[in-house]
C-alpha cells in the first residue's frame, strides 16, 4: 500500500462495518498492520472475538456502552466525545509513526454528524494523513468534508431487510 488512499462505505443499507472488516482481513493477510477505531460502539460484537486472535489488527473502542444518542445524558455525550478525541489522537500518533498501514474509522460519521467528536481534528487529519496510509471511514450521512476527501465512495443501498418483518438484529450476522 505505497499510494495511500481514502475509502468511504455510507448509505442506509447493510453492510458498512462489513465491508471494512472484509478489507481489514485482506490487509492483515498481506502482512500489513490494521488499526480499527470504533466509534459509538460499545458493546460485545461479533468481530471483537475473530479479531482478537489476528494479531496485526489492533482496535480501539469505548470501553462502556453509551446506548443510543437519542438516550444519552449530556454528562454521557462529554464524556464520550473525550473517548473519542482520545481515539482519534492515538489513530494520528499510530498512524504518523508507522504503526498502522490501514486504519478503519468506523461509524465516524456518526460523531461528526452529533458533535461527539473534534471535526477539526479530523479534517485536519484527512488533508495530513500519512502518505502510505490506507484509510477507510463508515456510516449514514457522511459530512460533505469526508465525502470530497474520499478517492473511494461505495453506498450501500437498503432494498429489503428482514427488520421490516419484525426479524430483530441477529448474533453473528447484524452485530
């Protein structure tokens, strides 16, 4: 990976996390080291566990679940932007010192988009981002600055999915 380039998977379909994770495998596989950065997420998922035995990729998350933006206290939403400016500060060292070669940030839409995260910061790092540096970024209603800083855009379109038949998120396929 010597040319460095922007991904963004957005959209109101399924599949977004998926997508990046299926490149976080392929990147590990080729030798190279993978940091994932999730935002708004809090609990137990899937990947966690298959990740936690692939050496190369490293991620950082939360370690309290938030719950939903709707539900959260203003004290909840401080304390999680700071969680999430402390992410995206140790993505920037990682990746400025060579540490990650891909970085995921994924569902950072979402704090950009509710204030839960420093944009500036993130701006700044998407003009700066090391060369080399592979980056992808997920989520719903991507801001205008990640969308025109994107060499990729994949949009994932919602054509039918079994929550509108009352089929709740499923272990293992949804989470």
């Amino acid at each position: 990976m010597n040319n460095g380039l922007i991904h963004l998977y957005t959209g109101e379909g399924k599949g977004k996390t998926t997508a990046a994770m299926g490149l976080a495998l392929r990147a590990a596989g080729a030798g190279k080291k993978v940091l994932i950065l999730q935002f708004m997420k809090g609990r137990d998922t899937g990947e966690l566990h298959s990740i936690a035995h692939i050496p190369a990729i490293r991620i950082l998350r939360s370690e309290k679940d938030f719950g939903f933006f709707s539900s959260m206290s203003q004290a909840d939403k401080e304390a999680l932007t700071k969680i999430h400016n402390r992410m995206l500060d140790e993505a920037v060292r990682q990746a400025s010192a060579g540490e990650a070669e891909l970085l995921i940030l994924d569902e950072v839409t979402y704090p950009v988009n509710w204030g839960l995260l420093d944009v500036d910061k993130l701006k700044d790092f998407l003009k700066e981002k090391p060369e080399e540096l592979e980056l992808v970024c997920t989520g719903r209603d991507a801001a205008d600055f990640i969308v025109d800083a994107a060499d990729y855009i994949t949009e994932m379109r919602c054509i039918r999915h079994p929550f509108e038949k009352g089929i709740p998120a499923r272990k293992g396929v949804e989470f």
